[in-house]
C-alpha cells in the first residue's frame, strides 16, 4: 500500500487529480462529483492565475472544469432516459391496477352501490312515512271537520228546536192571558200564570206577568165594588125587614132596634114602629145610646 502511495505521490499532479477523478466517479454519485469538480476547477484556476500562478496547474484546473461541463452533458441525457422511464412505468402502474387494487375498487364500489341503495331506500321510506303522515294529518284533519259540522248542525237543530219550544210557549202563554183580559174572573187566573211560568223569554215573561197582574187587580177590584155593593144591597135589605121603634109618634130623630132600650121616661103610647129603611129615608138615624 505504500508503495502505491508513493508511486502515486511521484507522479505529475495532473495525473494525480485524474486518479482522484476516477476513483470518486466509482465512489460518488456523478450528479454530485461533477458540480463540485466544475466549481472546484474555476476555483484551483483563478488561485493558480492570481495567487500562486503555475501555467501548468491552471490549464489543468480549466480541463477539469471544461470536462465537468461534458461529464455533466453526457450524464443528462441518460438521467431524462431514466427519468421518463421511471415516467412510464409509474404511468403503467397506475393504468393497470393489481389484483389487489381491483378487489379494493370493486369492494369500494360495491360498498359505494350499496350505501347508495340504502340512502335511496332510507329516502324512499321517510317520503312513504312523511306522505302517510300527511295523508293520516288529513284524514285526521277531515273527520274533525266532519265532526265539527255535525256538532255544529246538532246544536243548530237544538238550538232551533228550544227556538220552537219556547216560540210555542210564548204563543200559549198568550193565549192564556188574552182569555184571561177577554173574561176576567178568577178561575181563568191560575191557568194564564202556569202557562207564563213555561216562557223563556225574560222580557216576554215580564210583560205577561204585568197584564195578568193588571187583570188580577181589576178582578180584585172588582169582587171588592160587588162585595160592598152585596154588603150595601143585605144592608138595605136587612133595614126592610128589620122593625125600629121611633118616639113622640115617629117624629124623633132617633130610632131604637129594642123598646125596652129606650129611656124609661118615655111615653111608650106615643112609640110607633116602622121598617128601619122607612126611618132612614124619613132622615132619622140609629139612637148612639143603644
């Protein structure tokens, strides 16, 4: 190993700047080696022109650059080769797919068809299930109308038919108390007041129980002037019948109903009789002492 060393150590630099090329293009990337043996070169060629100028080692360090530039136009074309290779074969796998990535496609695709279907059958079903909630809202909806109308045309008909009742009532009632005002006596009272009590109409009802009361009081009135006048006709009737005794042969003012009443100075010769109502036309009156 020493003597390769050596050997080399007395060779040309030139020859030892090739060798150490050589050995780093089979140790090192020539993508990586290239550059550096460019930009290496411009700098061994600007030191040996300026600072420490060797012809020798300056032409050598240009050379390097210049065949840096070459290595670096050799090596393009085939890294385009390789990277459109590269290109292509990553096109053709991709384009042809494994078995494997097939399953994957048709497992994802199945799995893909059949959550579809399912969505379209979960949609399906909440559009049968909204349309029978409405169609069940309707129906609904429907009968409650239905049964409303019904309510409504039975409380009409109720409503007519108490309208009726009470109409018919009314009419009784009136009837009733017109009997009454056409012949006012007492037995035709008490049926007018059953048939006013049937009345609904307050104001009907009021005006009814006012006429019967103006008849009752009317009849009332009535029985009382035929009452004096039966008192006033007995009366008079009782003072034809009855005898009175009148002293001083019928010319005193006083009558007595007893003659033994009168005072017992009195001339019982001189007493005449009459009939009481005789004494009261002649003006005479009951004695106050009897």
């Amino acid at each position: 190993m020493k003597k390769f060393v050596d050997y080399i150590m007395a060779q040309p630099v030139w020859k030892v700047l090739l060798y150490s090329l050589g050995i780093l293009f089979m140790i090192f990337n020539p993508k990586i080696i290239l550059p550096l043996l460019f930009f290496g070169g411009i700098g061994f060629a600007w030191y040996f022109a300026k600072k420490k100028p060797n012809a020798t080692k300056r032409n050598i360090a240009v050379i390097a650059s210049v065949l840096a530039v070459g290595g670096t136009y050799l090596i393009n074309p085939n890294i385009a080769s390789t990277k459109q290779k590269e290109q292509t074969q990553a096109t053709h796998f991709a384009s042809t797919p494994s078995k494997k990535d097939e399953n994957a496609q048709k497992e994802t695709e199945a799995k893909r068809e059949k959550e579809a279907k399912e969505k379209a059958e979960k949609e399906k079903a909440e559009k049968e299930k909204k349309s029978k909630e409405e169609q069940e809202r309707k129906e609904k909806e429907e009968r409650e109308k239905k049964a409303k109308e019904e309510q409504e045309r039975k409380e009409k008909e109720e409503r007519e038919k108490k309208e009726a009742e009470a109409k018919q009532l009314a009419e009784q009632a009136e009837a009733s108390v017109q009997l009454l005002e056409n012949n006012q006596i007492q037995d035709n009272i008490a049926p007018a007041q059953a048939a006013v009590e049937q009345v609904v109409d307050p104001t009907v009802k009021a005006t009814l129980t006012e006429r019967i009361g103006h008849v009752q009081n009317a009849i009332n009135e009535k029985a009382k002037v035929e009452a004096q006048q039966a008192a006033a006709a007995q009366q008079a009737a009782d003072q034809e019948q009855r005898t009175v005794y009148v002293a001083q042969y019928g010319k005193s003012s006083a009558y007595w109903y007893n003659i033994d009443n009168m005072p017992s100075n009195t001339r019982k010769d001189k007493v005449i009789t009459m009939s009481e109502a005789d004494a009261i036309r002649a003006g005479k009156h009951h004695s106050n002492k009897e």
